[in-house]
C-alpha cells in the first residue's frame, strides 16, 4: 500500500516529514513568530466560518482570472504574429524581451499611474506578470513547428488559416500550454502583489493587515490557502494539457 501511495503521490512522503517537525518546532515555542500547525489550523477554520476567507477570496479569484484571461488572449496573438511574420518579431520583439527582464513590480508604481488606486491597477499587475510569459512559449511554439509540415501544408493549398489552425497550433500546443501553466503560477504571484501594494483587498489584503498586527497563526493560514490554490490551478492545467495532447502520444 506504501509502495503505491508513493507511486501514485509522492509529495506526500517529501511534505509529511516537513509538516511533523513545523509542528513540533511550533509546540515547544522555540520560534515566536512560528505557530504550529494545529494553531493555524484553526485560524483558518476561524476564517473561513467568519465568511472573512470566502469573501476576500472570491474577489481575489475574480481579479486573478480576469487578468489571467486577457493575458492569455493577447498574449497568444502577439506570439503568433511574432511566430509567424518576421516584421512583427522586429517591431515588438525589443518590446518583449525589456519588459520580460525588468523587474514586473517595479511597474506597480506606473499602474498605479495609469488606472488609479483600484481593481483596473490589480488586474493589470496579474496582465503584466502573465502577458510575457506567455507571449514567449507561444512564439517558441510557432517557431519551432517543423518546416516540412509547414511545406506539406502549402503544398496542398493551405490558406494561412488552414495552416494556423491545421498544422502550427497542434504543433505548437505542447509550448502554448506550458505557458499557460507557468502563467497561472506568476498570475497569482500578481495579484496576491497588487493587492497588497496598491489597495489593500483580497487576500493580499489580509496579509497585509494580519502581517502588520502580527497574528502569525492567521497570517500563515492565508498563505496556505495561497499555495493550496496556485497548487490545485497549475494542477488543473497541466490535466488539461495531458488530455489535449493525448492524441500525441
């Protein structure tokens, strides 16, 4: 049974021993500012019969996604453009690579400029974290399709469309997707930012106000929650992405 609990999770076995010693260490209060498992715990459950957790979450969920998604849609048109026409790779390519190197919460401040103390500045943290990530999977996707596929598909008269849609986006789904993934984890990096940066909302929100008043055990419930959710949305689409590719395999 041990054998297969292994096989078929084998986080269980590198988290559990981790999880033991947090709680013992929290037990004997040798760290202030580290409680014990059980202490956070029941912050959490404090939180959540509270509604404190739901409501701040479903705010933070919905800004998230928001942002998520319009990354995601300009983000894959940019790469193919770039992919597919060298003039578009000239014109926004230095574009690409000076926002992907510079540092994404350096431009919290110029958000904050353009759209205000608000949720529009939030979602346009989690666009700024995601868009580039993305942009480049798709790019390296497009470019890497094989020539000769791409000769096949003239071959038979494809129309670019056709191409598109028959030959580079299969070709290039295994990049795309992994972007994608990657995407959600920065996504969550940004938002959970901005809400703690520019409006004090959200989960991010509460790690303000709880870091700042020094409730460790609540603190670190929200972190959890944090983790347990960017956890279980990159696990939602690395399963989407095994079904999309099965036909792959």
């Amino acid at each position: 049974m041990l054998r297969r609990v292994f096989h078929r999770t084998p986080w269980v076995f590198s988290v559990l021993p981790l999880f033991v010693l947090w709680e013992i260490i929290g037990r004997m209060d040798l760290y202030l500012f580290v409680p014990s498992l059980t202490e956070i715990f029941k912050a959490g459950m404090g939180l959540v019969t509270s509604g404190r957790m739901y409501e701040n979450g479903i705010f933070t969920v919905y800004l998230l996604v928001k942002g998520f998604i319009l990354s995601i849609g300009l983000g894959v048109l940019l790469g193919i453009l770039m992919g597919r026409y060298s003039l578009a790779e000239a014109f926004f390519g230095i574009y690409v690579d000076l926002f992907q190197s510079a540092p994404a919460s350096a431009l919290v401040p110029v958000l904050i400029l353009i759209f205000g103390l608000g949720p529009g500045s939030i979602v346009a943290t989690v666009f700024i974290f995601t868009f580039f990530i993305v942009v480049v999977n798709v790019y390296t996707g497009v470019r890497g399709v094989n020539p000769r596929l791409l000769e096949m598909a003239r071959s038979y008269g494809f129309s670019e469309w056709m191409t598109l849609r028959r030959v580079i986006l299969p070709a290039a789904m295994p990049m795309i997707l992994a972007g994608f993934r990657m995407g959600v984890g920065r996504a969550y990096n940004g938002v959970v930012l901005g809400e703690m940066l520019i409006s004090i909302v959200g989960i991010g929100g509460l790690l303000m106000i709880f870091g700042s008043s020094f409730k460790m055990d609540r603190l670190f419930a929200m972190l959890f929650v944090i983790v347990v959710l960017a956890s279980l949305s990159m696990a939602g689409v690395q399963k989407l992405e095994k079904r999309l590719l099965r036909w792959m395999e």
